[in-house]
C-alpha cells in the first residue's frame, strides 16, 4: 500500500525547525507541504496566506493522484475539537473525487462540547465519510450511537495509543537530582496549574525535587501567564520551565524523570481522549503518575504499573508523587511494569495489520 502524506499547514516554529524541507520521502513515505513552507512566518497576513495556499495546493494535488489512478482512499487528520471550516472543503473536494473519506477522532469532537455557541446540532463530523479510526472505547460508543442516529453505512476502528518502542531504549536510571516532569504545552494550563497545587505538598516534604514543564515559548500568551505565575511565586528554583525540547533531548529527559506526570479530570475530554503521551511514558520505563479516567483503567492498575488515583483533587495527587518519591525501588519496578504494558498494547506493529485490513476495505 503506497501512502503520501500532504500537510496543508506549516509545522515549524522558530528557534526549533526540525525540518526545512517541502517536500520528500521520510522512511518510504511521500510527503510535501502544499504550503510551499515549512516555517511559520511572524506576520499574520503571510500566514494566512501559505494557509490558502496549503488547502488550494492539497486540492490540486488530490485531484492530480485521482486522475492517475493513484489515489484510492483519502484518510484525513484535523481538529476535531472545533468545527473548522476547512474540514468541509475537503470533506466536500474528496466527495466530488468520488473517494472513500476515513478520519480520525482522538479528543472529544466539537459535538460534544456543551453549551458551545458555536455548535451546529445537526452538522456531525461523520457527514459524508466511510470510516473513522477513533482512540477511546468513550469514542467509539459515541461513534456507533452517531451511526445508528444518522442510520449511516460507516465502519469504525478503535485503536489504542500507539508508540515506537524502539526509538526508547530502556537505559540506567541516574538522575544528577530528582525531578517530575510534565510534556505538554501552555495550552493545557488547567493542567499545570492542578500539578503545581498538588507539587505545594510535595516540596513540603521534598524540597529538593524539581518540576520539569515542557512546552513553554517565551512570547506565547498561555506560556507568558505561566512564566509570571512562577515567578510570582517564587519558583524558579523548583520549577524549570524547559521549553520546546528535541526529540532526542525529551526521550532522554524521559528516561531519567523520577515520575512523569500526566492528570485527568472528570469531564468528557478527559474520558475521550487516551493520550498518546502516556504511550511514551511508558515505553521509557519510568513511573508514571495520572488518574483512572477514561481508557486510562483499561491498562492502568494502581502500583502495578503506574501511580493512579481517583481525579480531582491535588492533594491526592501530590500523595502519589510523595510515594514514587519515598519508594526508589517499587518506583523503579512500577515503571518496568509500565514498559511491559506498552510492549503489549501499544507498540505500533501490533495494530498494524488490522489498520491496513481497514483501509482496503474501504478503498
């Protein structure tokens, strides 16, 4: 099965570029940015502009593999959390091709957002597709509900988190000086700022452990907000607010964090989605710290192979990093745990066979 990716945005921002090229073949993939760039411009006309220019280029592109008899199946990956226009250019250029649509939903879709003024009750994101991969058994209950409500001829796949083993390589766990990390960015800020009210009880304790936060851009609002509040507290000794890190250097920050933090509320969102993050903290090998929300129950035990505890409250939470923190040892044998659980379920080759039957049975 010959697969291209085409990427109507650009994914760069300065000081990281991670890559400059347009176009490609990346492990025996095609791609190319219908942008005609990869780096994000500092004006917002420009970038609106590459914008046009990435979803006309698309259209154009998928209209010249239809002609060539190259192209049997469009399988599309965009915000499902609003409702975006561009969607439903595509959803509509892909009809008009006469091609079977699959997409993917691995957050809470915008239909599901409530009391959200600008949802459209009677536009579903399933209008007018074949098959939709979805991530959580939340979502996939949801999808088979949309499907009976909209009586729609719609196959649908439930995959887990997915995760390449073999780029984390266990290694020998030698922290310089104990720290928590979180991989996110500004944008979760009800995220961290539930961490650092639970890190309050934590440094009571010990005082000595750092709060490592990936993801902060000096200049973003939602990093700006962030920045001021540890600085207002007087954090920054304790807290290091690491940025935008490379691939290599996150992985290798991984495999040395005493626990890596990921929590969950009790809301639709956090049911919804499985987040593909705690794929790779677990594949690190390191402990990990979350709540038992969604399909995070599914694979998850309490001190079997992560620290899991009910959602909400803080205190709760920094107990369980106080545990990993107290117990070196079944810390180290939980996140081992946590490993095997991804060597299990998570690791990519395991599903790849029935994504592959999926796709053709469609196209």
């Amino acid at each position: 099965m010959d697969v291209s990716v085409l990427c109507t945005q650009v994914t760069e921002r300065p000081p990281l570029i991670e890559n400059k090229e347009v176009k490609g073949v990346y492990k025996g993939i095609n791609y190319e940015y219908t942008t005609g760039r990869t780096i994000r411009s500092n004006y917002f006309l420009i970038r609106r502009w590459y914008e046009l220019r990435g979803i006309l280029l698309a259209i154009r592109r998928l209209a010249e593999l239809k002609r060539k008899k190259k192209l049997c199946c469009v399988y599309y990956y965009g915000n499902i959390l609003v409702n975006e226009p561009v969607r439903w250019i595509f959803y509509s250029i892909v009809r008009l091709l006469n091609l079977p649509l699959v997409i993917e939903v691995g957050e809470r879709p915008w239909p599901l957002v409530k009391g959200s003024k600008k949802r459209l009750i009677t536009l579903s994101p399933f209008l007018g597709i074949q098959g939709v991969v979805v991530i959580s058994d939340f979502l996939k209950n949801w999808a088979e509900q949309e499907k009976i409500r909209m009586k729609k001829d719609m196959a649908i796949l439930e995959l887990p988190i997915l995760v390449d083993l073999k780029k984390q390589r266990l290694t020998d766990f030698h922290p310089e000086k104990p720290y928590v990390l979180f991989a996110g960015s500004s944008a979760y800020d009800q995220t961290i700022q539930f961490i650092l009210a639970a890190m309050t009880s934590v440094w009571n304790t010990h005082p000595e452990c750092l709060l490592v936060i990936t993801g902060c851009r000096p200049g973003e609002p939602a990093s700006e907000a962030i920045i001021k509040f540890v600085n207002k507290q007087n954090l920054e000794g304790r807290v290091e607010l690491a940025g935008y890190l490379s691939r290599l250097d996150l992985l290798q920050r991984y495999s040395q964090a005493t626990a890596l933090l990921l929590p969950l509320f009790d809301d639709d969102r956090s049911k919804a989605r499985f987040p593909t993050k705690l794929g790779e903290y677990s594949a690190s090998g390191r402990p990990i710290v979350t709540n038992n929300v969604g399909d995070v129950a599914r694979y998850f035990i309490d001190k079997k192979n992560a620290y899991v505890c009910t959602p909400g409250s803080s205190s709760l939470y920094g107990q369980k990093i106080d545990e990993v923190l107290n117990n070196p040892e079944e810390s180290i044998r939980i996140g081992l745990e946590g490993r095997r659980t991804a060597e299990r379920y998570f690791h990519y080759s395991l599903h790849a066979q029935s994504f592959a039957n999926f796709i053709k049975s469609l196209a």
